[in-house]
C-alpha cells in the first residue's frame, strides 16, 4: 500500500516564476495538500512585483509569503523569499532554521523529508543554479516523490538538468503536466464509502488515465537523460534499444537537432553493435569503429558511426531493460573510462525511473 502524500516543496528561482506562476494557477482550489514554494535569486519586494500580475488575481488556491511559525493549510501556496530561511520544524510548521539570513530549497527540503518522510513530494522548477539537487537526494532517502520540470522545456535549465544529474528523479514533465500529475499522486478515494457504479467508473478512468501519464512521464524523463547525455559526452546521437524477439529495436533518442532520426529503428541481433557489446564480441568503449574492423567483426550498417559506447540497463530485479549506447559520426579518440563510468551512471538512473515506474 503507497504512503499517503502530505505536503509539496518546490524549488524555483526569479527566473523560474513564470513557470511556477502556470503551476499555481492551474492548481484547483480544492488541491488536498499545502505547497511550499522555497525562492532564490531575489527578494520579497521583487517577487512582489513579478507574482501580482502573474497569479494573484487568476489563482483559484491562495498564495502567500511564508512565516516564522506558520502553520499550513491544505489548498495553499506558501512562498518563501531568499531572505526568509524557512524550513520545517515540525509537521505543518515552518520556522527558522539554524542560519535564519540564508534559505536554500535543499535546506526546505531535507526538512521535509525529515518530518514528512515518504509522504513529500519534491519538485524542481525553471531555475538557474543547482538549488534542489543536494534536496532531492534527501526526499529519495526518505522514499518520497521527486519530480523535475523537463530541461528540453525550460527556460532556464539549470536546477532541472542539475536534478536529473543527480540520479534521484522520479517524473520528468512538461509544466502543463505537473498539476495533472499532482492530482493523480495526490488522490484519496476513501475504500470505505459506498460507491456507486459511476463513481467507480471514474475512480477506473482516473488510474487509468494516471497509468498512461506515468508513462509518458518515464519516457519523457529517459529523453531528457539522452539529451543531457548527448551534451555532455559531445555524441551526435545517444538512444536505449531493446531486444524484441529476433531484433533489436530502438526505444528512446536524443540526437543533433536535424540529424538522422533512428527511433524505432530496428537490427537483426546479429548486426546490432549494441548486442555484440552484449555478447562480449566487441568493446563497450569504441573510439575508433573502422580501426576495430582490423581486429573484431564489426558489422556494416545504414547507420555508420565513428565512435561508439554501450552500457546495459539492468533493473533492480536483475532483468534486462534494453541497452543505453551512444555514437558519434566522427571518430572520438579521447573516448575513455570516464565517459564510460558517466554512461553507466545514466544507465542507472534509467533503470531507476524504469523501476519506479512499475514498467519491465
């Protein structure tokens, strides 16, 4: 039986208001959980003068500036400016924390996760900076729900992409999603009432429709790892491919803006270069693909890259997802052990949000 959620903590900055602005007007006034909303980067009259004309007027939930001693109410927005160090002191609470001049959303978060444990749900927004990272992995200790706004959609990815590095995300979304998804984890059907045949069929269309955005939810999040990847590693192409049968078919890409579109692509096992590093009859490091042909079979396809790397995604149950690899058109001699271990890590991560999601 999951753990009832009891409060949301999100992370922004100054420049993520717009972003928070769209979450809490799409917030219902009925939402059954307080949100506490942990600001860096300006100060209460600056965020003032940003939220009245972005919220205040247009929110159904009522938002307002958090206090040393505030107690929460469900169906409120409680924002915390930069000079305000705020976090829990008890469940419901907020109060100074030790250094009452700073205030970080890690600080509110670990607090958090201290008095609400698996029952927070962590969310990082638009933000420039990495406010939240050091949080999350908190709220993950404490087996909570931590959720970031996808880094392809904001406009500055800084604290989101800071997350998904950080190896502890469970939901990556479009803003527009995060409410939905919100609702969905926070829904309470009381099993006691008597329901009626209507009211059943909603409850059927709600998990249902929950299951579906989980799943989007998880491929979104695997895309947003690939494309950070792609960056970081300097690869033209970064996907998960997954046996199916005789094949082996691609599942998730990210890859240059305008270059060659291989999702869905599929190979003969034979002839799949992520297989073979499978199999043991290649490298899972390739700087150099033509080199190699000297000394390993390597075969010949459509898709023919200069540099190559593969790692596999094993899922906590000791079962194979798929395989995370990335290529390069060009050969990349400087393609080493750290990138590797970097690849693996990503690897991981996917296996993670793989395994949250209940998907095999």
């Amino acid at each position: 039986m999951s753990t009832p959620c009891n409060v949301v903590v999100i992370a922004s900055s100054v420049e993520g208001i717009d972003a928070l602005a769209r979450v809490a007007n799409q917030l219902p006034a009925s939402f059954p959980l307080p949100v506490v909303v942990q600001f860096h980067g300006s100060r209460r009259q600056s965020i003032r003068r940003l939220t009245r004309s972005r919220w205040q007027l247009t929110s159904k939930v009522d938002v307002a500036y958090a206090l040393d001693g505030e107690h929460l109410e469900a169906g409120c927005v409680y924002v915390i400016p930069a000079e305000n160090g705020l976090v829990f002191k008890a469940r419901g609470v907020l109060g100074y924390g030790s250094d009452g001049s700073k205030s970080s959303a890690d600080d509110l978060f670990k607090s958090a996760a201290l008095w609400y444990g698996a029952g927070v749900i962590g969310v990082v927004l638009d933000g420039l900076g990495t406010d939240g990272t050091i949080g999350l992995r908190a709220i993950t200790d404490a087996q909570g729900i931590r959720i970031v706004q996808s880094p392809v959609e904001a406009t500055f990815a800084g604290m989101p992409s800071s997350a998904l590095r950080g190896d502890h995300v469970q939901y990556s979304v479009m803003i527009d999603q995060l409410v939905p998804l919100l609702r969905a984890l926070t829904a309470r059907p009381d099993p006691a009432a008597s329901l009626s045949s209507e009211v059943q069929a909603e409850l059927i269309r709600l998990l249902s429709t929950s299951k579906e955005d989980r799943t989007k939810s998880l491929n979104r999040s695997v895309v947003d790892i690939l494309a950070l990847m792609r960056m970081e590693l300097a690869m033209d192409i970064v996907f998960v491919s997954k046996a199916v049968g005789d094949v082996v078919m691609t599942t998730h890409v990210a890859s240059t803006p305008g270059g060659i579109d291989i999702q869905g692509m599929s190979l003969p096992k034979d002839q799949s270069l992520c297989q073979r590093v499978l199999d043991g009859r290649l490298p899972a490091v390739i700087p150099d693909v033509a080199t190699l042909r000297v000394t390993h079979e390597v075969p010949i396809i459509s898709v023919a890259p200069g540099a190559y790397m593969a790692a596999p995604v094993w899922l906590r149950s000791g079962t194979l997802y798929g395989t995370l690899c990335c290529l390069s058109w060009a050969t990349s001699p400087e393609l080493g052990q750290r990138h590797y271990e970097r690849l693996q890590m990503s690897a991981r991560q996917i296996a993670r949000l793989v395994n949250d999601a209940g998907e095999k």
